[in-house]
C-alpha cells in the first residue's frame, strides 16, 4: 500500500501523462483488459457452441431432460458473456469472421 504523499505523487504523474499525450493515456488503460477479454469471450463462445450442439444432440436422441438442461446452460452462458461484454458502437460483434 502507497502511502498519502506517494499516491499523491502517483496521481500528479498519471494527469501530467493524460494531459501531454491523451492517446499513450488511453492505450495504456484500455490495453490491460484487451488481450484477456478476447480469450474470455472465445472461451465463452465455445462453451455456448459445445453445449448448445450437445443440447441438439440429446433432443435428437430423445433424452428430453437432458437436452433441456444442456441448452439451459448454454442460454445461461450466452446471457453471462452479453452480460460481461456490452457490445458498444466502437466494438462491433464481429460477424463477419
């Protein structure tokens, strides 16, 4: 833990960075989360995929609960990765990879 004078001096830096170059600023705050989220989100993506599939797949073979169970999970999800990842107007979905 910093103490008050060293927080103070931190804070001083970090407004004298943000005043002489806003773009270095925002590339250093935005860049922390940009690599893990990417990751995150294709992790979530492939879990709805798998246990959607699986889902289909019970239904198909007639294990009615099961495959209920498994596209509950994947609707859930899906709703904990809109959740965690708003899509906003700078970052569009990426529909056509």
């Amino acid at each position: 833990m910093l103490s008050e004078p060293e927080q103070r001096v931190l804070h001083e830096i970090e407004r004298t960075i943000v005043a002489s170059d806003p773009g270095l600023a925002s590339l250093l705050t935005t860049r922390k989360t940009s690599g893990t989220g990417r990751g995150v989100k294709v992790a979530h993506d492939a879990v709805f995929a798998l246990s959607a599939m699986l889902g289909l797949l019970c239904l198909a073979l007639g294990a009615i609960g099961s495959g209920m169970v498994a596209l509950l999970f994947a609707a859930v999800v899906l709703e904990v990765r809109r959740a965690r990842f708003p899509v906003t107007a700078a970052e569009p979905e990426d529909e056509q990879a």
